[in-house]
C-alpha cells in the first residue's frame, strides 16, 4: 500500500519508525515532542516503532539512564513494538559496511585536530564547519611522518560535488551539495568508535527502519546518511524534520534544560496525560492545551496539516 505525503512525495505505508534515545541523561521535553511525532505518523499508517537504545559513545552512556528512558516512554503511553536493541557489541557489523564503502569511494586517514578543523575551515550556516579536504591527498610519507608525530586518525569517506535531492514528510523538497555544504565526513573516529551516520545507516537498515523523523537540526545530516546507503547498496528510509523546542534564549532544549527534564515536568503536569497534552499543543498537534494520551491524539492527527505547521516554524520557545 502506498500513501501520499505531505509535500506529495509517494512513500510506502505501514511505516516502521524508530525510537533512538542515547542513555545519557533523563529524557526531556525535545526528546518526548520527537518521539510522540514518530509515533504519531508512523501509527497513523498502521506501522510500527522500533526502540534502538544508541550508546555508541562508552563514555556518556550509562545502562541506568537507557532502562530509565524505557521506563519514561511506556509511562508517557509511547509504546514500541520491537527491541530494545543496542548499539554497543556491533562493531562487526559496522566494520563490514566500513569496508564496503572503502571499497566503493575514497575512504582515508585524516590526522586533524580540532584546533586544525576550526583554523582550516568555513562555517557554513552559521554552526557547521566545511571540512577542506586537508588530508585528502596526502602521500604514504606524510601519513606516515603524521604518525610519528603521536597524532592519531579518524577516517572520512570523499564525497561527491553535485546536488543530492529528496522530499521530507514535513519541510518538503531539499537539495544538497556534500561537497560545499560539510565535506568528506567521519565514519570512524580517531578513538577507534564508528560514527554516527554509519551506525544510524546500517542499524536503521537492519531493524526495517523506513521512517526516521527528527529535529531540524538533524536535516543537514540526511544527504551524508543517504549516500552511505547508496555506497552500500540500501533504499533510503523518509525523513521527517521537526522544528525544534527552544529555551527563552532561543537555544535547542538540552539535558541541562533542569525545567524541561522529564521529572520536573511530571512534578508541575501532575499527569503523563497532562504533560502529553501540553508539549501536543506547544508543537502544533492539538489546538487546546488539555490532558492527552498518544492514542487519543492518534484519533485526530493528520499528516498534511501538522506538516503545514511544521514547515512555518524552525523552533517553537518552549513554555
């Protein structure tokens, strides 16, 4: 069965979405607006969500906070239908797509600092940074003199200059330049962990992920995931883009928002429903701010108008 989304991209229905906390921290109210969203569009097709807890980084994540964040959902009635499933102890597999995309682009050793990246690069939308290709070509000598020197490498896949294109469910047609808009990317760090994107990739892949809906300060993240499925052969999920909650500075809401952690909201909403409710109307899912459970909001919610509201805003103050 196929569906029309909300800027008439056709994508495939019922959708499998996915639940992607890192355990390190409680969850806050960004947190809970992203996953009642994924809920709410993947169940309204009939689908399915997916909890994948994502720990890569050993250092931040803790298993207290990943069975807290299990807890936090099926208290707030966001109920997954697959997993837990973990990210740590799937080195195997990310080193198999490692090599696949090795074998089909440019993959290389960089030895930047952080000090080089900030010096050598352009800031690109006010927060990025456009990687210059410093290592890009460098000989086996100069590798290896970088060696000797005591620098460790990460490594970082070359990519394309021309326009990528797609069609997100909520803020419609994009077009991407990698080669303007970020540079070559990390796929493995210089501390031996693989990256973010490749993980995503190749667990999303895995676990029949098709939906992947998220903040829009993620959208610039998408082109880079897209090509590493097409250097390894996957059919890309639809991407769903959300506005951000913000504090009154304006600043995306984080884990040391303490007013907006997922225990202080419950002290001041009294109820899941309450709370529920509330992040509802201040996202734009329902007109009035009154108590609401998942399902109930289910009843009413429609994809082509919430991404209406969606596309008008780039962050919504949190109150």
């Amino acid at each position: 069965m196929s569906m029309t989304c909300a800027n008439s991209a056709a994508i495939e229905a019922p959708l499998k979405g996915r639940f992607a906390p890192s355990p390190t921290g409680r969850m806050h109210a960004g947190n809970i607006y992203a996953a009642l969203c994924s809920w709410l569009i993947v169940k309204s097709t009939g689908g399915s969500i997916v909890l994948r807890i994502d720990d890569l980084d050993p250092d931040r994540s803790k298993p207290a906070f990943a069975d807290q964040v299990m807890r936090d959902f099926e208290q707030l009635g966001l109920h997954w239908d697959e997993g837990p499933f973990y990210q740590h102890g799937r080195d195997d597999a990310y080193q198999t797509a490692f090599e696949k995309i090795a074998a089909k682009a440019h993959v290389y050793p960089c030895y930047c600092t952080r000090a080089d990246l900030h010096a050598a690069s352009a800031p690109h939308l006010g927060e990025r940074n456009v990687y210059p290709g410093t290592c890009r070509h460098l000989s086996p000598q100069q590798q290896l003199a970088r060696q000797q020197e005591g620098r460790s490498c990460a490594w970082r896949v070359e990519v394309p200059d021309g326009l990528a294109a797609f069609c997100d469910l909520l803020q419609g047609p994009q077009t991407s330049n990698l080669a303007l808009e970020c540079g070559d990317f990390v796929i493995r760090r210089a501390d031996s962990a693989f990256g973010y994107h490749l993980a995503t990739v190749v667990d999303d892949a895995e676990q029949g992920v098709n939906c992947v809906v998220r903040g829009i300060d993620l959208l610039s993240s998408t082109p880079q995931q897209m090509y590493l499925q097409k250097l390894l052969g996957l059919g890309a999920p639809a991407y769903g883009h959300l506005p951000l909650l913000v504090n009154p500075e304006g600043k995306r809401l984080a884990k040391r928002d303490k007013d907006a952690a997922l225990d202080a909201l419950l002290a001041a909403y009294k109820t899941p429903e309450a709370l529920v409710g509330h992040i509802a109307y201040v996202g734009g899912l329902q007109e009035q701010d009154q108590p609401a459970s998942p399902q109930q909001l289910l009843e009413t919610f429609d994809l082509a108008a919430f991404a209406t509201k969606a596309k008008a805003h780039y962050a919504i103050t949190w109150q």
